[in-house]
C-alpha cells in the first residue's frame, strides 16, 4: 500500500474537484481519478446546462470569467401562459467552470490522475481501503469518495446507492444564435433562465431556453421516463427528435442556428431520494446520492454543497491521531446532507411528482395561480413547505392527488 492517500475522489466533476479543493486546503493529501483525458477534459462529461446562483459563486470563490452571462430573471411557460419572477442567476461556460475547479485544486495541493476510469473498490476485512482504476492500477485511501455521477462504480458496488431506472432523467441541450429573445407573442426572455411545462414538446419533464447575451441561448429539453411519458410519449419518437420537434414549432427558433464549434450536451440523473451516501471509510457525493434539485433540475449548487458537507465530515474524521472512519463516524455527511444540503427533499420529491403528473391545462391554471399568489407562499412552496404547497392546489386536483398516492403506494415510494 505504497500508493497510499487521506483520501481517494473518484471523478472531476463539479461534486469531485470542489471536494478535492477543500480537503487540499486543509493540508490533507488528497488525489482524484478521472476517466477522461486531461487533453480533452472535459469533453465527454460536458454537459450540464450550468445554471445556478450567485450564492453559489460567492460561496465556493468562483471568478466571473466563467459566467456566460448573468441572469435576472426566471420566466416558467406553459402552452398558453406565462409566469414571470425576479431572480438572480449565472450561467456557466461548464467547460470553463470545470477546469478551473481542477486548476484551482491542483495549485492547493490537490493530485489529479486522468484517463484513470475507476473500476471498483479494493476490499479488505469487507470494507474498502481503495480503488481498482485504468485496468489493473490501485490507489488506496483513509477515506474513499465516489462522485462519478450515475454510474457510481463503488456505491453501486457497496450497496450504498440504490438508482431507479424509473427515476431516470435524460436531457439534451444545444446552444444557439439567431434566437427571437424577445418574441412578441412570449415574454421576454433577455438576462432570463425560462423553464417550459408542455407535455407536447417534453412529456413527463420539461424544457428550458437560458439565455447567454445577445441572441444566443442554451436550448434543451429533459424528461422521466415516468407514467406521464408513456401516457404523452409518440411512438418511436427520440429524445432527439422532441428537441427538434420544439426547435420547428416555436417561432422564436425561426432563424436560429446551432452555435459552431460548440457540442450538443447529453446527460442523465436520478430524481429520487438517496438510499443512504457514507459507510465505513466511504462516501457518496454529488449525483451519485443524488443530490440534483428534484423540482428544477439544478445540480451544480446542491453537488458542490455536498462535497463541502463531504469535505468536512473526512476533517471530522482524519484530524485523530489515529483516523477514525467508521460507518458511525461518517454518518455526519448523512446528517449535514439532510440538514443542509437538501432539506425537506421528501417533500419537493411529492411536489415534483405532482408536477409532472398535471396536464397542460393545469400547467396554464398554475402560471396565472402563482401570478397571484405572494411571494412568501411561493417562496415557501418552492423551498418545499407543505401548507405553501396546498395554497396552490385546488378542487379539481383531488383526482391527480389520488393518482399520485396510487402510484406511489404501486412503487413503493416513501
């Protein structure tokens, strides 16, 4: 065990670099293994739609230079209407963002190992003590940290994540010129993030137009491949082809065209609450728990907030004499995650589910509902409050209510 770490991180994404970042500052000796090249990194694994608040790069010292444009505002479009709100936001060059997050962890310290693809934990006494990586390389570790997204080799591995296939969500997205931002027949979308309901053109999700200056805009769409998929879904129609599908209906596409140079973005993640995130000598962080917001679809806020929680917890742990990294140990990241990271995440799973289960009807009635409504119960139903919640509902929900209940119960939802 010559090779030997405070702690392993296997994966550079946002989750995996922000934790490496803290734990290097802290002086510990850290390295983290991703499966790309550094050459291309991050071309393969470029492909969120990177919006998220200002909070966020205050909070993790993120520098202007890799914001393509800061927002004002968030509009939410049904089939027919339109709801608009005042809220700061960023989006990120992710390309950009992701590089520096590596950059930055390399100069506090942090050693960084590409084309290195994590395999599988390496066991001993039943317990991990490092990872198997780019065929038959082994690194070991006090602590190991899985924030290889979906496919968490070593969550999986150790039983610690549970992903649902029926939970699954996958997107697209593409970035565009020539766009109509400020359609006469939509609402404005300049310095905007617009998020869309519309089972026609995303069944059982929803698609967004982010605005990056000027004329130009990421341009996606993402759905659960839930019962309202299947109920909404045409026969034989790809993700792809509802992208296109959106991009010759809406007028605001009439003149755009993709942006050259730039590649289409393709993700997928899981909208379900975690089994459980740490045991002995192991945690589990970013999209791997999941951490994604259920209701928005905003990951980078919520990943890097776990890796903090992940980072302070391996502190926690390590500054003994003689490390203790127990199972009971590590239950800290389990409770800082709740506590912190993703409160009342049972809660925005329900209002989620609701969501996705109205029809584009519903979808125009809430846009002029949350028109009149204040902005405490909005702002309290968004962070996840029950009574907030049923402020919004009405009578003729009962039957969508009871579905839900239906299914959830045919699941096994908690």
């Amino acid at each position: 065990m010559d090779d030997h770490f405070d702690v392993v991180i296997a994966g550079a994404g946002p989750a995996g670099a922000q934790c490496a970042r803290d734990l290097a500052s802290r002086n510990y000796d850290v390295v983290v293994l991703e499966t790309e090249s550094e050459e291309e990194f991050p071309r393969q694994s470029n492909k969120s739609t990177a919006g998220t608040f200002p909070s966020m790069m205050a909070s993790f010292g993120i520098p202007d230079d890799v914001v393509m444009n800061y927002t004002d505002w968030v509009v939410l479009e049904s089939p027919n209407e339109h709801y608009v709100s005042e809220q700061s936001g960023a989006v990120l060059e992710f390309a950009d963002f992701k590089r520096f997050l590596v950059e930055d962890g390399r100069e506090r310290g942090a050693e960084y190992r590409f084309d290195a693809r994590v395999s599988k934990p390496v066991m001993e006494d039943d317990e991990i003590v490092g990872v198997r990586y780019a065929g038959s390389e082994e690194v070991y570790g006090d602590i190991v940290i899985d924030a290889t997204g979906p496919a968490a080799p070593l969550a999986k591995a150790l039983d610690v994540c549970d992903l649902k296939r029926e939970k699954q969500a996958i997107g697209i997205e593409y970035e565009f010129e020539g766009i109509a931002i400020d359609h006469e027949n939509y609402a404005d979308l300049t310095d905007a993030m617009m998020l869309r309901l519309d089972h026609d053109l995303a069944p059982g999700g929803y698609s967004w137009i982010f605005h990056t200056g000027e004329d130009t805009a990421k341009v996606g769409l993402c759905y659960i491949q839930n019962e309202r998929h299947r109920e909404y879904a045409r026969d034989g129609m790809s993700i792809d082809d509802y992208l296109h599908y959106w991009l010759d209906t809406d007028p605001r596409f009439e003149n755009a065209e993709r942006i050259e140079g730039t590649q289409d973005h393709r993700g997928s993640a899981h909208i379900q609450l975690p089994k459980s995130m740490s045991t002995d000598n192991f945690m589990a962080i970013g999209d791997t728990v999941p951490t994604i917001d259920p209701l928005w679809g905003e990951g980078i806020n919520k990943g890097m907030q776990s890796a903090r929680a992940a980072a302070i917890t391996a502190d926690h742990c390590l500054t003994y004499s003689d490390p203790e990294t127990s199972a009971d140990r590590l239950s800290l990241y389990d409770d800082l995650w709740h506590e912190q990271v993703a409160p009342k995440m049972r809660s925005r799973l329900l209002m989620t589910e609701l969501l996705y289960l109205a029809s584009n009807d519903r979808y125009d009635t809430l846009m002029r509902d949350l028109t009149r409504a204040d902005l405490e119960t909005l702002s309290k139903a968004n962070q996840g409050g029950k009574l907030a919640i049923t402020k919004l509902l009405r009578f003729r929900d009962v039957p969508l209510l009871s579905r839900l209940a239906r299914e959830r119960l045919r699941n096994g939802s908690r």
